[in-house]
C-alpha cells in the first residue's frame, strides 16, 4: 500500500512543472515514507479543447457547460487513484482557481475512496490572498470533505500527518511557523513526474518572503521574515539535479532570488565556475523573479557573473514606470536605475520581462502619461534586454494588506478583489480596463512585445459587460 499519493488539481494555465509535490515527495521519502504524484492539471491542459474549456470555466468561473464530462474525467482520475491504494491523498490547491477541481474530486473520494485520508494544502485554500483568514480547508473539514489542511509551509506537517499525530498544531489551524532553515529541508524528489509532459525545466526555491515591503503585496504579511539558502547550496543542487534528470534549465519559485546579495553572489559565483567547466550541451541555465537594486548596491561584477552563472530571463516587478507611484509603492529604485540597470545587462546579453500593475489606488491620468513618456525612453531595449512587457489584470486591493489598511475609508469594493472605486481620485475598473488598453497599444507602438493575462482579464471584462 502507498503511503502518500500527490495530486496536482486544474486549473493553473501554466505548462512548468509544478514545485510541491516533488518537495513533498523528497520530504515523505527522507522520513521513511512511499509516495507517487499525478498530476491531474497537465492532464487537463493536454485534452482536447471541449475537456480544456469545460475545466476552464468551471475553475475560472464556477460555470458547469459540461457535467457529464466533468464527470467522466473525475471518475477516471478515481481510477487511478484506486488502482494505487495509497493511505492518504495529497491535494495541491495552487490557486483558488483550483478549487472547484477540489471540490467535486473530494465528493468523489469521499464516495469511491472512503478509507482512504485526505490532506488539502496551497495558497489556493485561502481566496482572498495567501494572508487571508478564512480558508476553505476549514470549511471542508467541518463539511467532511478532508480530513487534514496545511495552511502555507507543509513539510514539517506532513511528517506529522504521516506518523499519526493527531493533536498537532502544524495542521487544521490558521496559525502556523515559518520554517528558519530552508537548508534543512532534503531535495525534492523528481521520480514520479514525466518532464515530457511539461517546458523541459526544474523548479527550485532559494527563498520565501521577500525583502520589499510593497504596499499592494501580502507576501510580506504572510511570511513574516525573509529566509533564504546558502548560495552554495542552491547551486550544488541545481548541479546535482541536472546531472541526475539530463535537465539543465531551471525555474526558481522565489518572489525574488537577489533579496540577499551575499547568498546571491555565492550562488552564480559557484555556478558560474560550474557553467565555465561544463562540456558544450550541460551548462546550466535558469530563470527568476528578480528586483532592481539602486545603481551601484548590484556592481557590474554581480552582472558579469549573473550571466556566466546562466542566466535566460529575469521577471522583474517593475509595476509601474511612473516615479511617484513607485516610490508609493515602496519599490526603492528610479527610472535612472532602471535605465543604467538594463544598459549593464544589454553589456552582457541578459534579457528581462518587465511585469506591471496598472490602476494603483493613486493612480491618475497623469500617471498614466508619464508612463507613457518612460516607454518611449525605454525603446533602445525593446525586444532585445526587455523580451516583453507583462500586464496582469488591474491592481486587486487585497484584505490585510498596507493598501487595505491605508484606504479602508477611500475604497467602495466590488465583487472581485480588482473590481474596486476609489471615491477620491474616482478610479473605477472600467477606467483601469481602459488604461492597460492604452498602454498596451502604446507599448507596441514603440517596439515592445507585450503579455497579458488573458483569462483573467476576459473575465473581468466578461463581468463588467454583463453588469
């Protein structure tokens, strides 16, 4: 019988292969325990197109087009499961996007797996931000639909739920500890997953928190510190993963991997002497979030070495190209240093996307013209250091963050976290909807490759149409 069997649930449109099952995997294993992992997700993403869109809308917007299709994939998935008579179901709830999936495969355990024990854990759990208080693991324990629910960190709780404790305080509560030393923690397991099934790259975390204090953010609320790895060791086992799966690419899950710069400049200063001796073919390249420091705190040396240490494209929370907004914001840099920043790294062939927020609560026409003038300042570096510009959906005014706190009197909420009015400036969603549209356009204009989230912001503006 297995011990633990990890699932990865719809709808999360993304084709990277997914971080925590492999480090609940390498977890189980160090402690003594057998899992295996399915991920459910990918297999999702993969289907014909009647499959991908009945998940779609049924993740995205509760909407059943399709019951018996939703059916028909959920009991093959039992199947499965059934087929591998483990103890206890893992539930991965990455987003709350993924909790409809949750739901009805929690109904279907409950009635075709009724022995077996289900653990609910991710970010996915809590819908209002990772900082909420409410959470749907809660819920589903009262409702019978699992018998566990890891709020944030799970690698000390699942050891305890796998040992039988049953009075600990490291599941089935809102309070949880931060883990002080990620070193400790042993190296995901990768055995169970099928890389070819994904984008041909590894996950791997270096940090959690974050060393900013934005206003709009509650990764800083819910991580109360910033910890992060020994350089050396993120890079020792970047090497030792490679050499085992023939993979060399990877992908860090950190908000940001220069929070410490002196882990950081052991980290590419080990990889970079690891990528000068690699054989043509084995260099190790990677990709993360990253921060802009003020000109001078990351030297041209740190660049050079970013770059020997493999380096493909860095994501970097810009948010906006107005200063006044920025420094509301508290991200600490100019649009000097943006510029001086990206003249090193177009010296060294480093590429970035630059991610944005539009609609900051402060946010007015003026802003939105001066972004426009930074654009135009920027287009030496359009589609060579900056790949794209990314645009999510407008700015969602999260509970328990700065932002919450700051203009809990100025805010009319709506329905959804970005479907908000600020009384003052008179900031509305469709006003927001319309800025991204100029800057978008205006961004093209000018060279720029521009991203959006898709699927959020139909939504959004599927939403307002019918209001």
């Amino acid at each position: 019988m297995l011990d633990l069997l990890f699932l990865s649930v719809p709808f999360t449109d993304s084709t990277t292969p997914p971080a925590a099952p492999a480090v609940i995997s390498g977890v189980a294993k160090a402690n003594g325990f057998s899992s295996n992992f399915i991920d459910w997700n990918i297999e999702i993403l993969k289907s014909e197109k009647p499959v991908l869109k009945a998940f779609r809308e049924f993740s995205i917007t509760n909407r059943v087009i399709d019951k018996q299709l939703l059916i028909d994939k959920t009991n093959k998935l039992i199947h499965k499961i059934k087929k591998k008579s483990p103890k206890f179901v893992g539930i991965s709830v990455f987003t709350y996007n993924c909790l409809p999936a949750t739901k009805l495969l929690c109904l279907a355990l409950r009635v075709y797996c009724p022995e077996v024990k289900i653990i609910l854990g991710g970010q996915g759990l809590a819908n209002n931000g990772i900082n909420s208080q409410y959470s749907w693991g809660e819920e589903a324990l009262t409702q019978n639909l699992c018998d566990y629910w890891v709020k944030s960190e799970g690698e000390k709780a699942i050891v305890a739920i796998l040992n039988g404790e049953h009075n600990s305080n490291l599941f089935n509560t809102n309070v949880w500890t931060q883990i002080d030393n990620l070193d400790e923690i042993p190296y995901p397991n990768y055995n169970d997953y099928n890389f070819d099934d994904y984008e041909k790259s590894i996950p791997v975390t270096a940090s959690r928190g974050c060393v900013r204090q934005c206003t709009f953010c509650d990764i800083h609320e819910h991580w109360k510190k910033f910890v992060y790895r020994d350089g050396v060791s993120v890079a020792t086992e970047m090497i030792y993963q490679a050499s085992r799966l023939g993979i060399n690419n990877f992908a860090f899950t950190d908000s940001l991997l220069n929070g410490s710069m002196k882990a950081y400049r052991d980290f590419v200063t080990t990889l970079a002497d690891y990528n000068r001796q690699a054989e043509a073919g084995k260099k190790i390249t990677w990709s993360s979030q990253f921060i802009f420091r003020p000109i001078g705190h990351m030297t041209d040396q740190d660049w050079k070495l970013t770059a020997d240490a493999g380096a493909v494209s860095l994501s970097i929370g810009v948010e906006s190209f107005s200063e006044e907004i920025r420094d509301h914001m508290k991200k600490k840099f100019s649009n000097k240093d943006i510029i001086e920043n990206l003249e090193i790294m177009q010296k060294y062939g480093l590429t970035c996307t630059f991610l944005m927020i539009v609609g900051y609560v402060t946010e007015t026409e003026k802003h939105i013209q001066e972004t426009k003038k930074m654009i135009e300042k920027l287009k030496p570096f359009a589609n060579n250091t900056i790949t794209s510009i990314q645009y999510g959906s407008t700015l969602g005014i999260l509970p328990g963050t700065p932002l919450a706190r700051m203009y809990g009197d100025e805010i009319i909420p709506g329905d959804q976290e970005n479907d908000w009015v600020n009384i003052t400036t008179g900031s509305t969603l469709e006003k927001r909807l319309q800025w991204i549209e100029e800057l978008k356009k205006h961004a093209i204009k000018h060279g720029f490759t521009v991203k959006r989230d898709s699927t959020h912001q139909s939504l959004l503006e599927r939403n307002k149409a019918l209001a």
